[in-house]
C-alpha cells in the first residue's frame, strides 16, 4: 500500500534515506530541507533543517546517523556548500563542513558513497574536486 508522507506545490525532492524510525528525503527546491517522517504512520512530515538558497544533493541513514549534502541555490551565493549531520534522527544537527570555493557560481556536495562503510564511514566528494571521509566518533564503553 502506498501513503503520501509530504505533499507541496514545489518538492522535487531528490534523495532518500531509511533510518530506524523514520524516513529523510531532501528538497531540491532552492530551499535547502531536510524533511523526516515516522515509518509506521501515514500524515505530513516534519522539516527538520531550513537553509535558504541550498537544494538538498543526498541523504545517507544508517541507524540513528544521518547525513545530508548541499549544493548552493542559483539565486544567491552568500556562503557553500554544506555537509550536515544528526547522531539523533534528526532531533538536532551539525555543520560538519562548508565547501566555499571563491569564485564558483555553484558549490556542491554532490557526490557520495550511499551508506556508510562497515566501519561507519561515509566517503564523498565536492564540486570544486575536494573528498572527504567521515564518522561519527565511536563512543567509549565503560
């Protein structure tokens, strides 16, 4: 059976993800979202990040991680590209990265390895030829 999750005159959204409990798609709509709905109910999800002038290029889950990559809107150019992250599903985020590359009409995220490796890494690339390799830092058991 299929539900509508998000409706809205201007989605076009680009990419999704599946965490545990919800699924994360990203708006390629110049409005640079992130939106996240539950799995297991039908109805509207929640925008979870708001940057203005940034489409969302990728979203990467694997368990409670999530990832998402920007590409820089056509309108303005105020800063770059971002690469964003939430260890929470979402509830909070971080700015890992600006990819800022001077004279560049664009910059992008734009570029990623789909899921995280075994050992929970995340590889990707930028627009002006930067690469990257990410992981959450694991956390020491006492």
């Amino acid at each position: 059976m299929w539900r509508w999750i998000k409706r809205g005159g201007k989605q076009g959204h680009t990419d999704v993800a599946i965490g545990e409990r919800y699924v994360f798609w990203g708006s390629d709509d110049n409005l640079g979202r992130v939106l996240r709905a539950p799995r297991d109910t039908a109805g509207d999800g929640r925008t979870l990040l708001w940057e203005p002038d940034h489409h969302v290029s990728w979203v990467v889950a694997q368990s409670r991680q999530i990832y998402a990559g920007t590409l820089t809107g056509e309108r303005k150019k105020t800063g770059g590209a971002y690469l964003v992250a939430s260890a929470d599903e979402g509830a909070t985020w971080q700015k890992l990265l600006e990819d800022a590359d001077g004279g560049a009409p664009l910059g992008a995220f734009y570029a990623e390895s789909r899921r995280l490796s075994a050992g929970g890494w995340l590889y990707c690339a930028t627009l002006s030829g930067r690469t990257y390799r990410i992981r959450r830092a694991p956390q020491n058991s006492r």
